[in-house]
C-alpha cells in the first residue's frame, strides 16, 4: 500500500468535492467548492506520480 495512500486520499477528495457538488442547495451557494476539491485532488495525484521520496528526505 506504500505509495498508493496519497492516491486514495485524492480519490477521496475528488468524490467528496464531487458529491458537494452534487448537493444543489451547497452548489447554488457556493458553486466554486465542488470544482476547489476535485482541482486540489488532481494536484495531490499529479504531485504525488513526480515524486518518490517522503517528506523531508534527500533522494
């Protein structure tokens, strides 16, 4: 599971902020949030596939 975690907490992120947006009375509200979460869950993944060493580590 090591390396996969960061891609389920993006997965997790992109169906939450999904959902959100699928909620029309927090959708007419705040149209924005759903699109900040899967955007944000998108970078994780595309941050996550570059790189390959934990926080704080030299390569």
């Amino acid at each position: 599971m090591q390396g996969y975690r960061t891609y389920v907490a993006a997965a997790l992120v992109a169906v939450f902020g999904a959902l959100a947006s699928s909620d029309w009375v927090g959708f007419l509200n705040d149209p924005k949030a759903g699109a900040v979460a899967i955007g944000s869950a998108a970078l994780m993944a595309i941050m996550r596939s570059i790189t390959s060493t934990p926080p704080g580590k030299d390569a």
